[in-house]
C-alpha cells in the first residue's frame, strides 16, 4: 500500500476570532447542554453572554449556526488553499486529500467543543440536516477543483464528483472514529490513514511516486486478485518481473 | 472498461397509491410552479385539491414531504432488495449498485415531475436540505449492505462508507444528467455509465467476471497508466498477452 502524500496543508494563519463571538458561542453550548438545544431561545443566549440580540444576529444568521461557528472559515480557508497555484503536480488528488485535512484541522483545535457538538448534532434531526448541507458545500469545493484539473479527460466530470465523495466519506469516517472515542484517537492518524485508502483507489501517484515502471498493489481486492499499476510505456520485463515477484513466482 | 452487471434490480411491485395521495401531490405542483414554493401554504393545496387539512396530513408529515413523495417507499425498498439473499455472491458491490438503480427507477417512473421537482429544489434552499438528508439515508442503506459484507476485514468499515459514498455520487452524476437535459439523454444509459466506473474501481467482479484471467481496465486512469486485474493463479503468458495489447504491442 502507498503511503498518503507528505504534503500538508499549510499553518492556520491563526483566524483572529472576536472575543464576543468566542463568548456567544460560549453561552450557546452552555446553554444546548444544560437544557437542551430545542429549549434554548436566542434570547436566552445573549442573557447569558450578557449582549444584546443584535450582537448575536451579527455573527450568527440563526442559532444553528452559532453551533458550527467555524465552517464558514473553514470553507474560505479550502478554497483558498485550492485556488493557490500547485507547482504542476501531475495529479490533484493529493492536493484535494490535504484541502480535506483542514477541516479536520479545524475540529482539531478545539477538541473538547468538537466531541460536545458531535453529541449534540446525534440528538437533532435539524442540526444533522445543517451540518449535511455544510459537508455537501466542502465537497463541492473539492469537486470543482478536480473538474478543473479533469476537465479536457472523457468521464472527468464523473470522476471529480466520485473522487470528491470519496474524499469527504474517508475524511468523515476518520474524523467521526476521533469524535466518537471522546478524542482518544489519533484523528490525524486516523484521517490519514482513511485518506490514504482515497489516494490509493483514485490517485495516479501510485503508480508513478513509488516505482517507475510497475507497482504491485494489494489490500484493496480479494486475495485472488492481483492490481498492477503500470506506465504504459514500461518494459515488458520489468512488469513481468513486478506480477512474478507478486504471484509469488520470483 | 468492463461492462456493469447485467443484474438488475427486481420489477416495481406496482405499489398502490391513493388516488388522493396523487390529488395531492398535483395540486401542490401546479401550485408551487405558479406561485412558488414559499408562497404557498397547505391551505392552498388542500383547496385545490378539494380535501380537509387532515387528509394532508395523513399522507405528508409537512409541505416538503408532498415535494418527495416516493422517497420513502423506495428507501422501503431499497432496504428490502438488499435484504434478500445474494446467493453467496463474493462481490456486494454489484448488488448495491443495483439497489441504488431503485432510486434511479423511481425518477424515470413519471419523468415530467421529476424534472419539474428538479427545477423546483434548485431555487428552494429549504427542499435541498430536504433533499440532502434523503440522500444520506440510501447512502446510509448501502454502506450498512457493505460493512455487514465486509464485516470480517480490515478496514472494511471504512471500504463499505467511501464505497457507498462514491455508489451515490456516481448515480446522482448519472441522475442530473438526465434531469438537465429536460429527460433528453437516456437516463439508465447514463446511470449505468457512473456506476460502471464505481464497479470498475471497487468491485471484485473486474478479474473474475468478465476474463478469466486477466482484464485491462482502462479509462479510469491517465493516459500514460493501465491497470491489470489478474486473478492470483492466472498463467503469466495470458497476463502478459493482455498487457501487450493493453499497451499497443501486440
């Protein structure tokens, strides 16, 4: 199996965050816990952080969003860090696998507020709703970048969008074994390890990063069945070879 | 590329509707394309209709249910198709494929309204959601086909979520397709495409159903790579046969 690529996103430029934003958010989740999300009213909110209702409705539209306080940032974030020029690397999945990653990064910082929210969103329907809506906005993002990068392949579209779901189910099924372990994971371990099955299944780097003619790769299919990866312009010997040695006939 | 199975899901059970359920539905579509969909309340549709308040309720649990009627019986359905048994079959990626071909069957039953609710949800962010959430349940129905299937490997958990996902992706490709080309492109032509791709690149069925010993799987990969599917016990002169033509050498 391919090791996932080395590259990481780059450092947070350490989002300055108001402190009243910060102390809404505060009361919110006080408040979601304590007697529950359908029974607090804004107005309760803003009593406990002691402002008033106008403050509260110019950080949040609505009270679910005063619970994901972070996605807007997060999706400007992904954007701006797809948008940035990629040194003409030959496949974007990489790229798109570390956009990924800053989200995780951002559930990361606050891990104790995460682990709460995620309890909070397994208890109301409209929250899980919100945060679907949110997820389907990430891939998108993701979408969009390898439609653009696909774009002049037959089935390019297709490929982005299968690529994309694949990307954010991967991330999401690492992210929820932190959340659902109260952080006792390695989320970005565990991230890693779930986007590397993404590159392994959709990314071209296998078969170009690791060797330079064929690569043999297992784990991913029925023990019967064996993948090789091969350029095509690579010497019928050395591929030879490759299946030999995976056949277990060297 | 290998051909998709030749499987299909079984015929529609011709499921009876209540003439006043289908009323119902009509008279909120005339409605929500004359007026739109916020402008209109269910007061209105039960008067169109002519039915009290309470024979709305007993068939939709809100407005935005009338906008999707059927969803629920085809999730019913999907559930059920997935029940049966498979007959031992080794590769579950087929018959989730199928399962999801249901959904696809249930658009393709009345085409007019299915385009007509496709233009619909574009322009209302509230039945997007809506919509969203409906998704995630098939989504969900077919990755618990496959963790249950793959309950015994390593990594299956996390194989049967990025699968599912990218089942969904590709059928919603195929799906909007159609839907934007006003029904002018052949919808199970185009869904069988997209899901063909997903079989291709995590079904098990590649090396073992369409060659005997050895398929070149192109298409999904970069002009310059071709990737073998061999069975482990396959002669190397029939695997090397295969890869020659792949590459043009033959």
């Amino acid at each position: 199996m391919n090791e996932a690529s080395g590259r990481r996103a780059p450092a947070d430029p350490s989002a300055v965050r108001p402190p009243m934003r910060d102390a809404l958010v505060a009361a919110a989740f006080r408040l979601f816990t304590e007697r529950g999300y359908e029974e607090t009213t804004v107005d309760d909110i803003v009593a406990l952080a002691g402002v008033g209702r106008r403050s509260f409705f110019r950080y949040f539209p609505s009270k679910e969003d005063v619970v994901f306080p972070d996605h807007e940032r997060c999706l400007a974030d992904m954007r701006a860090f797809l948008a940035e020029p990629d040194d003409g690397a030959a496949d974007p999945v990489p790229r798109v696998c570390d956009a990924a990653r800053l989200v995780l990064r951002m559930y990361a910082e606050n891990p104790d507020f995460s682990v709460q929210r995620y309890r909070l969103t397994r208890k109301v329907p409209g929250l899980r709703a919100y945060e679907l809506s949110v997820v389907r906005r990430y891939e998108r993002a993701l979408a969009g970048h390898l439609r653009d990068r696909w774009a002049d392949r037959p089935g390019g579209t297709l490929r982005a969008e299968v690529t994309a779901a694949a990307v954010v189910a991967a991330h999401n099924n690492g992210l929820r074994s932190w959340l659902r372990s109260d952080g006792g994971v390695d989320a970005e371990a565990a991230v890693d390890q779930a986007l590397g099955y993404v590159q392994d299944t959709f990314g071209e780097t296998p078969g170009e990063a690791t060797a330079p003619t064929a690569a043999v790769v297992a784990g991913r299919t029925a023990q019967d069945v064996v993948v090789v990866v091969s350029r095509r312009g690579a010497p019928m010997w050395r591929v030879v070879q490759e299946i030999e040695s995976a056949f277990g006939r060297d």
